[in-house]
C-alpha cells in the first residue's frame, strides 16, 4: 500500500517517488537544492504498488513521481520541475530567453539522455539481448557527448546565467545513473566539471543518499536561495 493522505497544510509540497528512480531523483534533488520543506510517500516499485488502483487515484499512468500541492496533482519528472520552478521561484531562469531554453533542454533530456536510463536499467535490473544494449549505448553516449560540447563554451550552467536552472537539474538527475549503466564521466571532461560544481552547491545529495525508503517529513535544511 502507499499513504496517499494529504498534508494538513495546503502549502506542503508531497512527493511521491521510489529509492531506485531516475526520475524519482529529479524533483528530489531541486527540492534539496532550494531548501524546501516536503513530505515523500515512498511507492515500492519492486512490488508493484504503482500499479495498485490507490496509488493510480494519484497518478494514471502507473509510474513515478507525482507531485500533490494546492490541491492539484503534477506527474511526469520534467513536467514537476516545471512546475517547482514556476511556484518556488527557484532554479528560474531570469530572463524569459533562459526560461524558455530550459524547458528546452528538459524536452530533449525526455528524449536523449533518458537513453542513459535505460543502459542502466539494462545492465542493473534487466538482462536484454546484446543487441538491445547495442542499439541504446551509442545513443546514451551522443546524449552526454552533445552536453559536454555545450560547455564547451566556457558557460558554467546549461542556460548560460550565472546560476543553476531546472535544465542543469533535470539533465543531471538522468546522468548521475551513467556510472551504473558502464559509462565513465571522465571521457567528458566539461560534463565532469559541470557535474562538479553541481555537486559543490548546499543541499546537492546522490540519489541513494537523497531519496528517502520509507515515508518521511522533510523540513527546510537550507536559507532561501535566489536561484
């Protein structure tokens, strides 16, 4: 079963999410980052339990994360960063260029670097013919090869300002699997340091040591930032 119980407080942000989700990590990680204050409802995909009916009162399609806050109901990772940024004001771009650029980055993320996800899932969780592997490698490595190009520039965040967005969080939150699906950073050298100085920002967290196993409250841990 999964608790499906609102926060009392309409202003409480309720994830829901799973320990061993790429996807689960991204709004994880954006609500560590700012700081903010949430309750988790863990989903124990292992089980099954997102394809319970409770659990599909939440969201239809089965899958996680979803996001419960105000009385509305967000689901798909990318779709949920959005709306963070949009509601928090954080990890905003601050021009409307930048904030166009990132949802941008977060629609190709859906459709390239999610390739890394599924090398990961092949080499961790399920055994797949060679030549699926084969066909999704190659793919997963021009993703992180196009990154890396892109800060080639000398830029410091995907959107160019001199702050994080929700691209740098949402394309890292898929990336952060590559060493667990065989691919080395290191062939990368500005998606590696790009990687590091998102890893030097307050609140940055790994996914194992980030995403909760069981329901939790999580209270604001950091100041608010102008991001």
């Amino acid at each position: 079963m999964v608790n499906i119980a609102e926060a009392g407080d309409p202003e409480r942000l309720v994830l829901y999410g799973s320990f061993t989700s790429s996807s689960t990590y991204k709004p994880m990680l954006f609500l560590a980052l700012g700081g903010l204050p949430f309750s988790f409802r863990t989903v124990n995909l292992k089980n099954g339990v997102q394809k319970s009916p409770e659990y599909l009162t939440v969201n239809r399609y089965g899958q996680v994360p979803a996001l419960r806050h105000r009385g509305l109901t967000v689901v798909q990772s990318n779709v949920i960063l959005d709306y963070l940024a949009r509601t928090t004001g954080r990890f905003e771009g601050r021009s409307e260029q930048a904030r166009w650029v990132a949802r941008e980055w977060l629609s190709w993320e859906a459709d390239a670097i999610t390739n890394v996800a599924k090398v990961r899932h092949y080499r961790r969780f399920r055994a797949v013919d060679p030549a699926v592997m084969a066909y999704f490698l190659p793919l997963a490595e021009a993703a992180l090869g196009n990154v890396d190009r892109a800060l080639s520039d000398g830029r410091d965040w995907l959107c160019r300002e001199g702050a994080p967005s929700i691209a740098d969080v949402g394309c890292w939150g898929r990336m952060v699997f590559m060493a667990e699906g065989g691919i080395e950073i290191a062939r990368w050298p500005h998606l590696q340091r790009w990687a590091q100085r998102l890893a030097a920002l307050p609140g940055f967290a790994l996914p194992y040591d980030l995403i909760p196993k069981k329901d939790v409250e999580c209270e604001a841990e950091l100041p608010s930032l102008p991001l």
